[in-house]
C-alpha cells in the first residue's frame, strides 16, 4: 500500500458542476415533500482525529469511509505539510507517516481547522516534541485549550505557548512521556482524545477521569486498539491506557456521521415526510430519536443500520445541550428550525458553547419568533417561514437555515456555503435526490426573490 503525497483540493471534493463555497449561494424552495433513502456518510468528527491518530504509526493506515469535506481536505494538507504520505481514491484514504520530517503544522492551515490541535498529542507521543499553533476554525465560543496543556503536563511535558504557538516537548533525550492520572474539569472530547492518543506510546498506565463519552472518541480508542494499542473503558467517564512502545498499520473505517443522519431525521420531520437513512448506528442518535418522539416524529429501526423517519403532528418541547450521552450542541439549530414551525411555545438552553445562538437572527428574517435571553432562546411556533435571503454563520447553523428552507413559502438564498462545504458532504445533491427543490449557483446569477423553481436553471 503504497502513498503518494499529495494535496487535496476543493475540486476533489466537489463536482466540477458545483460553485464552490466562496463564491455560491444555495437557492431552495420550501413546499415540497421528501422520499427516498438517504445514505449517511462518516463521520466528519471521528474522521478529523482518526487522521490525526495515523501520525503515531510509522506504518501504512488504510482508512475507509472518510467523507469528501473542506475540513478533511484541510486535516490532509496539514498531515500532508508534516511529511505524511497521503493518497485518496473516493472515500478511502491511504497514509503513512514513517517519516515525518519535522514536528511544526503550519500556521495558515492550522488557524483555519480546530481539530488540527488534535496533532499535538501524536506528535509529541512520537517525536517527543511538538510546536503546534493555536487552533482556528467556528467562531461558536472560546473552545479553550487548557484542559489539553494540563493533562500533558501531568504526563510529564514541558509546554509553553508563546506568539500563539503551543510549544510542548518531553525533557530528556530519548524520553517517552509518563503514565498519569488525569481529571479533566469539564469532560472536553477534544482533550479526551489529545490525551488517549498521547498516552497510547507513554511509559505506563494514564487514567483519564470525567472523560467524554461521545461515539467519536470510541470510534479513535477503536482506532488505535486496531492499531495495538491497550485502551480501556473509552464511552465510559474513566478511560484507563496502557503504554506501548509502538504501534503497526490498520486497515480501519470511520463510524456513519451521527449529527448529518440527525440532520436528515429532521428534514423528514420539517417536511412531514418519510424517509430512510443508512448506514446509521442507532445508539448514537437516541438523544436526537427520543426528542423527535416528544415533538412528534416517530423512528422505526427497519435494521440494524437502518432507520426510518416517520413524521407526526409537529408540537413544543424543551431541549438542553450536554456532553454525550445528552442532546448535542450540534443538533441544537437544527432542532430550533423545527420547533418554529412547531404548534406551542418551546425554550431551548444552550451550555456547551456560549456563542451558538447567531443562526436565531437569520431564522427571524423567516419570519421565525424567537427571543433570546443569555444562552437561552424561547421559540414561538408560526404556522409558516417565509423563504429570505440569509446568511449561515456556522456549520450547524447552516444546515438549520436548509431545513427551515425547506419548510418555508417562496426562495430562500443562502449565502456563505463555507460553513456547509466544512461538515456535509454533497448535501445539495442527498436533498435534491429526495426531492427537494434547490440548487447550487454562483453568486453573479440573479434570480427575483419571487422566481419560482420553473424560471431558475432547475427547469
């Protein structure tokens, strides 16, 4: 299994016939019923530090599944700056990073994708050093990185951050970090998974308590157990690891996308239309599966990888955000577009992040009545949206304006597809197979606000 290294562009990523994100709008219009099956891709989450966790075998990984996303493509550019060989042929990804040549990712990637933070623990596992720059990427909250520092400190590293760079290195010369018990204060996933991948080469045993339980850290201690490493507990508050002195190549595949085969439930509730999703791991959406009971929507598990949306009488319901295993912050927008159109009054209590209600603006302009009080928004259901021209200021977010979209009269003009093009892949095409009214189109061309389907190019 040889790679090649190479740099992966938007246009692996998207179809020659799609405007990319920077220069696009999505035009759709709300009215129509859906039908059909939709196939989830993986997992953008799991994939992102799968990549990531590649960097602590010298030997050839083979990973299934990846979905064709901006953000991945960033992860492959910044793995790629760091010496590994990468090679993709559709959904599978080949890699190897037996030599990588030096131990600092790249500032202008970096500061573009948050999950490129996930190098460090690698890196430093490995090389022993690492100079990994401050993180970038949704502008949804602080999302800091002290829980990461702590805890590898605790395993015995030196780390500084200086110009808004974290450097991090083992004192020694041949050193290998230290087996530790580590108590993150909030159960952060990104600092649960920066420390199991650190811990899987350290000298000993690490124990990490309050650890986040979500399906993606799973899917990586899964990872890196087929990749030798001794992991125990992950999905569970304690995960305890066993150090090795290296780990070998695996052939593995990334978990279906958890919050897109939610986003799709959603849609066949907004539009009171049934719909079939596969492949999907049902477990992981039971959160989002008992809400959708309580608002209206029945789930039928017709397999075990196959569920069926069975839309009801859309009607109020409070949600509160958690850490797994409660309702996810990235489900909320998704779930605020639905409960506008919902019969009754519903509050919804965001915790995780503190800057995640900027999509309520954009639903407003739909016609939408919500209002908003500290990191609570109190929504009104309304008979009707009204389709608008809006702007999505997040990925979450922009999947919430698509599915209001949906449900609204007249066009609505998303702008700002970046967002989109980071964590759904080929969502315009998954909707227009189900029968959804909306197109892909470049900014210059003009359509009235008025224009029905039949005087757009979907003609």
């Amino acid at each position: 299994m040889e790679g090649r290294p190479i740099t992966l562009s938007l246009d692996r990523i998207q179809t020659s016939a799609t405007p990319q994100g920077d220069n696009a709008v999505l035009r759709l219009w709300g009215g129509s019923s859906l039908k059909g099956h939709v196939k989830i891709s993986g997992a953008k989450n799991a994939a992102l530090v799968v990549m990531a966790g590649v960097l602590l075998c010298p030997q050839d990984c083979r990973l299934r599944n990846v979905p064709a996303l901006v953000d991945v493509e960033r992860m492959a550019q910044i793995l790629t700056a760091l010496g590994v060989k990468l090679d993709r042929q559709g959904n599978i990804l080949d890699l190897n990073a037996e030599h990588i040549g030096h131990s600092q990712a790249p500032y202008e990637l970096v500061s573009q994708l948050r999950a490129s933070f996930f190098a460090i623990g690698p890196l430093l596992a490995r090389l022993g050093s690492a100079r990994v720059p401050l993180p970038g990427g949704c502008a949804i909250g602080a999302r800091p990185v002290e829980l990461h520092v702590r805890g590898l400190q605790a395993m015995g590293a030196d780390v500084r951050i200086e110009g808004g760079v974290v450097h991090a290195e083992v004192p020694g010369r041949n050193s290998r970090l230290k087996g530790a018990k580590i108590h993150l204060d909030y159960p952060s996933v990104g600092a649960t998974e920066t420390l199991m991948m650190a811990a899987t080469l350290a000298d000993g045993e690490t124990y990490i308590e309050n650890a986040a339980q979500e399906p993606e850290v799973v899917d990586l201690a899964n990872f890196c157990r087929s990749m030798g490493a001794r992991i125990q507990g992950a999905g569970t508050k304690t995960i305890v690891i066993s150090g090795v002195p290296s780990l070998h190549g695996t052939d593995y595949s990334i978990i279906p996308d958890r919050i897109e085969a939610g986003t799709f439930m959603v849609a066949g509730a907004i539009t009171h239309s049934e719909l079939t999703l596969s492949p999907v791991v049902p477990d992981h959406l039971s959160a989002a599966i008992a809400k959708l009971r309580e608002i209206g929507s029945q789930t039928i598990v017709e397999a075990p990888d196959c569920l069926r949306i069975v839309p009801g009488q859309n009607r109020a319901a409070d949600i509160e955000t958690l850490p797994y295993p409660g309702f996810p912050t990235d489900m909320q927008a998704q779930f605020m577009a639905l409960l506008t159109v919902s019969e009754g009054s519903s509050t919804i209590s965001e915790t995780v992040f503190e800057n995640r209600l900027r999509h309520v603006a954009e639903l407003q302009r739909m016609g939408a009545d919500i209002r908003v009080k500290g990191n609570i928004a109190i929504v009104r259901g309304v008979p009707k949206l009204s389709g608008a021209p809006v702007l999505a200021t997040d990925l979450r977010a922009s999947a919430a304006l698509v599915l209001a979209g949906l449900a609204a009269d007249g066009m609505t003009t998303i702008k700002d597809l970046k967002h989109l093009d980071r964590g759904y892949e080929n969502l315009t095409a998954k909707m227009q197979q189900l029968g959804a009214k909306m197109e892909r189109v470049t900014q210059d061309v003009e359509v009235s606000e008025n224009a029905t389907p039949e005087e757009s190019t979907l003609k």
